[in-house]
C-alpha cells in the first residue's frame, strides 16, 4: 500500500509499504477513504524527530470502510463505514470506564511514562503505523472504531476521529457559563472548531484571537469577534478586558500549544534538539522545557479573576516555568489533556446526523490525494495558501 512516511526534519514521502494484517482476534483492517492532516503532526514534522525512526507511518485522523475483522470482532462487519478515533483504548479498563480514554491503562506506553498509546505519533505514544495510509489496522474492533451511517459525505464525519472531540472537550474544560465569555488563542482547527461549538453551547461572547488574516476572516463569517495580534500587540489584554466588562473572560481556551510565536529562545532550544544525536535530543526534551509558551503566558494574562484556562494545544516541556504567584493570586483554574474521543462521540454525532450546525461538512480549506501529502505538510507548515485543514484522500 501506499503511505507517508516520516524520513528526517521537514522530510516525509509517501512510500509503498506492506499491508496491515489481523495480529489480534479483536482487530478489524480499514480501508481508509479521508484522512486528516492535524497541527500535532506538524510536531512530528519540526521537532520530535528523536522518538521517530525513518519509514514509521504518520496521521491520526482517518476514516473508512472495514475490509476485514478478526474472529472476535462481533459489532462490526466487512462494509461498515467507520471514523478511528486517535487515541487507542480498549474502552474496559478503569481509566476508559471514568471517561479517560486517552489515560487507557491497557494501551498506556510504560517505557515512557506517557498515556494511552496513539495512531502514527512517535515511540512515546507507542510506535503505531498511523492513519495517513490505503489500509490502517486498529485494534479492539469491538470497542474503538465509531460505525457512522451511510449518505453525507466523508467531510461530515471525520473530523470525530480527533478535531470535534478535542475541541468539544476544550470548551467543556474551560466551563464557560451561559451568556458568559471565552477568548480562544489560535485559529487553527481546533481554534476555529472551539469557537464554533462554544458559540453553539451558549457563550455569549467569544473572541478568537490569531495573526493570519485568512484564519480571522474566517472565524469572522461565522460569527465570532475576531482580534488580530499582530495588530493589537501589548495591547491585546485591553482590547479583551474591552469586551468583557473590563475584568477579562470568564475563560481562556489555548489552542496553540508549544508552536507559539514569540520566543525566540525557545524556538532555538527547539531548532538545537534536531541537530542532536537521538539519544541527546530525546534526553533533552524528557528533561529540559523546550515550549514556546507565550500563548499560555498570554491566556493567564487574559483571563478574568477566578477563571478558567483549558489548554489542548499540545506541550512537550518537562520542566517549563509558569508563573505560580499570578496563577495562585488570580485563583485560577487549569484544565488541559489529550482528547478523550469516545467519551464525547455521544454529544456529537446528533450534530452531524441531524444537520449540520458546526460546519463540519465545509470546514476543509484543502482536499489532496494523499501523494501530494509532502508539499500539503509544507504548506501547512508555513500557513500558506489559507490552509486550515487539509484531507488526503489515499
């Protein structure tokens, strides 16, 4: 089959490699039909080239047909059209059972200290062959795969496998009161999702904020007030405080993680690790805070006394600094975690079968066969074009 494979720093091809097989009883093989290129795998594509070895698969965001289902697969059959979900859990253990999917005690990775393991993201998350690919074997065939109806097209539905729940659990974090007011930072996916669906849960006021003009223009047509950082600069607090009776909102979602702009340091500490041998670079970042953290430094700034700030950008700094006084002085609250996607399909999948109130069926800026997959992680990578969301179709 054919797939995209990561080779070094900024290089990924799309390759033939064997087939996925039935390993387990419980696996099913999909064919898949759409697949995501997601901001995390940006990571893979700059920075964490330590936990990679050349010719692992990439992407977590797919969705397809079942081809073929082990002898204990009983809820799913050859045919059924389904979305995987990114984090692989078994959906029996005790952290599935409260809720914490992407906690899985079965498929946790202990040789890392990390979480549930994932779909194409590295040896810290188990080395698993990812979704950007013809075929993806998944495991717990019973448990794991979404089965979703026939009729709406692909765009509809895949973006269960990571950008809805991730950003619905953004919003559910940041618990913004009815009528209340949130800030989000960053307009990628999972920015622009997190503004659609707090606006559709009730947020009275939600401000997006970024510095590409297409992403604000963007968010702009549906709805939400959008501030351009670049424009407002330090003065960007006061022109929130503005907009929210003067204290600030009542929360502040940071959906740009370890990618922020504005340090320059960090940006070098991060451009050092991948000149390293792996075993340095890897030691480095298991030890040292590697994070651009201006957007997290930002939304403590933003956020009203006695708010709460939900992180789902990702951050991979293990000893990065926070400013305790101001976070203890401003009592805030601080929610933050991998998507748990199954505990969330239930709140969402009404939102895409009876109508289509987010845009999910639109929300795509670029649709590319999966052999384009290396210029789309460029272009992506530089925020050209207008590119917010790329699908491959393999």
């Amino acid at each position: 089959m054919r797939a995209l494979t990561w080779h070094g720093k900024r290089d990924v091809r799309v390759d033939t490699v064997p087939d996925p097989t039935i390993r387990e009883r419980d696996d099913v093989i999909v064919r898949v039909t759409t697949t995501g290129l997601c901001g995390s795998d940006l990571h893979l594509y700059e920075v964490l080239g330590a936990f990679l070895d050349p010719g692992d698969i990439l992407g977590h965001e797919p969705m397809g047909i079942v081809e073929e289902v082990g002898t204990d697969v009983t809820t799913l059959k050859p045919g059924d059209r389904v979305v995987i979900p990114f984090n692989i859990s078994c959906g029996s253990c005790f952290m599935c059972d409260q809720g914490l999917q992407s906690q899985c005690e079965t498929t946790q990775v202990h040789e890392h200290g990390t979480g549930a393991s994932l779909f194409g993201y590295t040896k810290l998350y188990g080395q698993v062959p990812g979704g950007q690919a013809q075929y993806l074997r998944v495991p717990f065939g019973n448990s794991l795969p979404i089965r979703v109806p026939g009729g709406p097209p692909d765009d509809r539905f895949v973006y269960l496998s990571d950008v809805l729940p991730t950003a619905w659990q953004a919003v559910e974090y940041a618990a913004v009161p009815q009528g209340g007011s949130v800030a989000v930072l960053g307009l990628g996916p999972i920015g622009d999702m997190s503004c659609r669906i707090a606006a559709h849960r009730g947020a009275g006021t939600v401000i997006g904020i970024d510095l590409v003009p297409e992403r604000l223009e963007r968010a702009r047509r549906r709805g939400i007030h959008t501030l351009d950082l670049q424009l407002y600069g330090e003065d960007l607090a006061d022109a929130v405080r503005a907009l929210t009776g003067g204290r600030g909102p009542d929360a502040v979602i940071d959906a740009v993680g370890m990618d922020a702009h504005g340090s320059r340091i960090a940006a070098a500490a991060q451009g050092i690790t991948t000149l390293l041998p792996d075993s340095l670079a890897a030691a480095m970042m298991k030890r040292a805070g590697i994070d651009r953290l201006s957007a997290l430094h930002t939304a403590i700034d933003l956020v009203r006394r006695g708010g709460t700030i939900s992180v789902s950008g990702v951050y991979g700094g293990a000893a990065d600094p926070l400013p305790m006084l101001t976070m203890f002085d401003k009592q805030l609250t601080l929610r933050m975690g991998q998507a748990n996607v199954r505990r969330w399909v239930d709140d969402l999948l009404p939102l895409l079968t009876d109508g289509d109130p987010l845009g999910a069926e639109d929300f795509a800026t670029h649709r590319m066969p999966l052999e384009q997959a290396p210029d789309a992680y460029e272009m992506f990578q530089k925020k050209q074009d207008g590119a917010v969301k790329v699908l491959f179709a393999p």
